[in-house]
C-alpha cells in the first residue's frame, strides 16, 4: 500500500513581521549608532573643544606634519585614494556586479550596498549637527566641505574593504590561507586609508578612530541580519531536512 504524504503548504512571513524584523536588527542598532556618533561629536565640538584631548588631537597633527617626507607624501595620497567617494562608488558598482554574477543572487551585493550607504548617512548626519575644525596643520589633500568629525574616508573604507572581505571569507572559509589573504587586504586597506588620512592633515586622531568604529559597526549590523542569519537559518533548515528524510530500505 503506497501512502501519500501530505504536503504542506509553505509558510509566509507575514509583510508586518518582516518590517519588524527589519526595525529591530538592521533600524534600531544604525539609528543608535547614528545617535552615539552625534553625541560624540557634539561633546568634542560643544564641551571638551578646551579640554587636554582636543590639545592632545592637535599636538598629535603637528608632530606628524612635522615629520612628512616627500616619500611618505607619496605613500598617503595614493593610501587616501582607495578610498575617495568617486573610488567608493565605482569599486563598489563592480564588486554588485561580480557578486551577482558569481553567487547568482543579490544577498551578498545588498550588503555590501547596505554597509556602504549606512556608515555614509551616518557619517553625513554627523558633519551637519557637530562640525568640527580640521587639525591646524598644512593640509595635503583640498578640504571637503564636511568637517573633520568623523572620517568618512575611514568609515568607507572599513564598510567597502572590510565588507568585501567578510564576503570572500564567507564563501572560502575551509581555505585558512584565503580568509588570511582576504583580512590582511581588507584590513590592510581600511588601516592605510585611516593613517593616511591622519598624515596629511585632513583629521584628527579621534576622527580617524571613530571612522573606523563606525565602519566596523555598520558591516557587523548588516552581516548579521543579511549574510550570517540566513545563511545559518538555510543550514538549520538543511539539517532538518536530512534527519526527516526516511531512511532508505
């Protein structure tokens, strides 16, 4: 006698539980980091703009420019590069396109999108409530109309590179020489955009740290709500599937 199985209709995420879901891993976490950002800035900018950090930020930017070298000039604009707006921009439409084409969907190309746009909108509401004055040294690079607090070119850089290599490793993690290779870039890259910032005048260290907070904050929210959980919901949904498949006779 052959027994029929039932099948059951699949389940669908209500639109509201999805909306929900969304507000409460990706929404809430940005806005409060946007908030945090903001905060920061308006205590360095309002409260301690006299205070033994700020001279200390300055003091720092002078003893550096003090030391430049034609070599190292050389070094930092192409280091400050990697990660103009106009490179950011451009590299990330690529990596959307090869992302697309090697993994045949959108989830890995939206993070990096997401990643990307979150730490610039947070970056942007920043240099509009808490302007800050770049360091008071000879600066390298044309000065961009937002101000030095944070350094959007660091947060860019950690959300491009850094979320370009979270990505690969994802998708070679039983290759250890690979995932190394894929950090020592990524990180690599965001840290040289960050100190070279640093050298040529355009931000304080504090801007630069923060640039680097912000840029890793963004890519671990995004990761976890639009890499990491549905790739580990698809294993768990894999691994029941296989112990509910009947054994064979």
């Amino acid at each position: 006698m052959v027994t029929v199985r039932e099948r059951r209709p699949a389940a669908h995420t209500p639109p509201s539980s999805t909306v929900a879901e969304v507000a409460r891993r990706i929404l809430l976490p940005l806005a409060l980091m946007a908030l945090a950002t903001l905060g920061l800035g308006l205590l360095l900018t309002r409260v301690l703009e006299h205070s033994s950090l700020i001279a200390q930020d300055e003091a720092i930017s002078r003893e550096i420019a003090q030391e430049r070298t034609p070599f190292w000039n050389t070094v930092t604009h192409y280091g400050s590069m990697l990660s103009d707006t106009p490179v950011i921009i451009v590299v990330t439409g690529i990596m959307v396109v090869l992302f697309r084409l090697a993994y045949g969907r959108w989830r890995e190309a939206a993070f990096l999108v997401a990643a990307v746009c979150a730490q610039s909108a947070i970056f942007l509401l920043a240099t509009v409530f808490a302007q800050r004055a770049r360091p008071h040294v000879q600066h390298l690079d044309p000065a961009p109309p937002t101000s030095s607090y944070p350094s959007g070119h660091t947060s860019a850089a950690v959300a491009f590179y850094c979320g370009v290599a979270l990505v690969l490793t994802l998708h070679t993690h039983r290759h250890t020489i690979l995932k190394a290779l894929w950090w020592l870039i990524g990180a690599g890259a965001a840290l040289t955009v960050g100190l070279s910032r640093l050298y040529r005048g355009m931000h304080h260290l504090t801007d630069v740290s923060w640039g680097w907070v912000l840029g890793i904050f963004c890519v671990f929210v995004l990761a976890q709500a639009l890499l990491i959980r549905p790739v580990m919901a698809s294993r768990r949904a894999s691994s029941k599937r296989t112990a509910n498949d009947p054994a064979p006779a």
